[in-house]
C-alpha cells in the first residue's frame, strides 16, 4: 500500500562549540548581544520529517512517496533518494530558493542555538494529493503553514484516511485551526509538549480529541508512549537502546512503524510497540537517517522486546 508522507526535506547542519555559551554571553548585555562561536566541528545530515519517515517506512518494507518542495542545492538529497530506491514524483524544485536547513549549535552542556531557514518549504502548497495516484494512507508533517491546510483538505475529499502530525509546526494554528484539521484527520500523533499545547489552544482534553479520530498518539521520550483508541488506552513500554547517541529523528521512526502498523492492520499495541523500537534503533546513531537494518534484523529485535514475531 503506497503511503503518501506530506512534510520537509532538509538539510540538518550541525555544530559542536567546544566550551559552554554561558561563559560567552554576559547577561548585562543581551539587549545588544553580539557573540561569534568558534565551531571547529560540523557535519551536514540528510534530514526533514518527510525524508526521515520515507527513510524508516522503506526499511520496514512499506512503500513511501514523499510530498515535499525543495531548492536549487537538492542535488545531493536527489542522488541519496536514488541510491535508497525512493521515488521522487512528488518532489518538487522551486527556482531560486534553498532546501529548507537547520544550522544547530550545541555547546559541551547540550544546550543548543538553531536557526532555521524554511525555503523552498514555503511553497508546499505547490503540490497537491490531487496529482497522485494509488495512495490508501497519507500523514501530513510539519511542513508550509498553506501547505498543510491544502492537503488535510485534499486527503479529506479524496477520502483518503491520513495522520495529522502538526509537530514543530503546531503553533502556527490556532484552535479554531488545529480543531480544523483534527475533524479531516483520522489519526492525530503528537509528543507531550505538542499534546499539552494541543489541549490549550483547542480547549478539549486529550480524552476529548481522542474521541474524534480514531486513534491519538502521544508519544513520551524515554516514559515510552500513550495510544488512545476505541474508547482504550494503550500503554506502550520504551525499549531500551543500546546506547543513546542522539535524538534527531526519533519521532519520525517512531511515525514510520505507526504507518506500517496501519498499513498492514496491526492493532495498537503491536503498532505502539513497533514505533517504539525503530525509535530505540535510530536513537544509537547520529542524524536521522544513518541507522541501517534489515526486515530480518528488526524482526529479531521485536522479538527479543516483545516474544513475538511481526514479520
């Protein structure tokens, strides 16, 4: 079943600052801060929720096919899609206008400077679900602002089932909006803090939202996640990682076993439970899209998780 994943592709630059930002800015002088920072080390990941959800939907054997606007620098990402075997049809190039990056400064406390350049992502509403052909599930992630309404909208009237995933984007709705979307959408993802900010600007309980879609997602980090479904609540455990590396990304793999657990009819604890592992599994490695493993591989791990097989 071909899953449509609306949302960014982008570049994730990032860079160390081999000291503490504290002892470069003095707090008499924010009011006219000026400060440089020396980042000896940088790397540039491949990365945007689209491209990360494509990249884990593709490891697990689902079939993804991005939705998403890119600048005159994709070349590179064009290239990595080809080598990964991920269809392009609905990429689009915007003239003059950079892939959507972020620049991340991390100083030796974790604390952490972004800035982020959205560019080409601007124009998502560029493309349309209306082009596409074949699609039985969709997810909208963070993405343009315009964007995002015209597909929620477009996934509605086609009849397409699809998951809001606002995300980072979530703030840019207020209730009346993200209300808008929640009444289109049959399956609503956030993680706490989204679900908190949720709950605020919408007025309902999370109880409440659960009870207009068919399932709410609520992710926790390390505490695991909620899934609110039928009238249940279904608790599912974190797994443990091997080692924690680094966060990027781990809610888009987590987004990527929830699509497949859909798309092959899994019930929720078993689609909870898959999310979860591919969350622990990239969370060992750097950037959203370097861990690499096979069906056979994840198989085996769900199976020393959980007891059971999935594929």
């Amino acid at each position: 079943m071909r899953t449509l994943i609306c949302g960014s592709i982008a570049y994730d630059n990032i860079m160390v600052f081999p000291d503490h930002f504290k002892n470069h800015i003095l707090p008499d002088k924010i009011h006219v801060l000026n400060v440089a920072f020396l980042v000896p080390e940088m790397r540039r990941e491949f990365g945007g929720c689209a491209s990360n959800i494509a990249y884990n939907l593709k490891m697990l054997g689902g079939e993804p096919v991005m939705m998403a606007t890119v600048g005159d620098d994709y070349a590179p990402y064009s290239a990595r899609f080809e080598q990964l075997n991920l269809t392009q049809q609905h990429v689009k190039h915007v003239p003059e206008t950079f892939t959507a990056q972020a620049f991340i400064t991390t100083d030796l406390a974790d604390n952490q400077i972004t800035a982020f350049h959205p560019g080409a992502m601007n124009f998502s509403h560029l493309n349309s679900v209306k082009d596409t052909q074949g699609i039985r599930l969709g997810i909208i992630a963070p993405d343009g602002r315009d964007g995002m309404m015209q597909h929620a909208r477009e996934f509605h009237e086609a009849g397409i089932p699809f998951v809001f995933d606002p995300g980072q984007g979530l703030p840019m709705y207020n209730g009346e909006e993200l209300l808008g979307f929640i009444d289109k959408a049959d399956y609503i993802a956030v993680n706490d803090y989204e679900g908190q900010l949720l709950q605020e600007r919408t007025g309902l309980s999370l109880e409440s939202l659960a009870q207009k879609a068919k399932a709410l997602i609520v992710t926790l980090g390390a505490q695991g996640s909620i899934i609110y479904a039928g009238g249940n609540q279904f608790a599912i455990p974190s797994v443990k990682p091997k080692e924690i590396v680094d966060p990027t990304g781990c809610g888009d793999a987590y987004r990527a076993g929830l699509l497949y657990g859909i798309v092959k009819g899994l019930d929720w604890q078993t689609a909870g439970q898959l999310g979860s592992l591919m969350g622990a599994l990239k969370i060992a490695h750097r950037g959203g899209q370097n861990h690499q493993f096979t069906r056979t591989e994840i198989d085996q791990y769900y199976f020393e998780c959980f007891g059971a097989r999935l594929f």
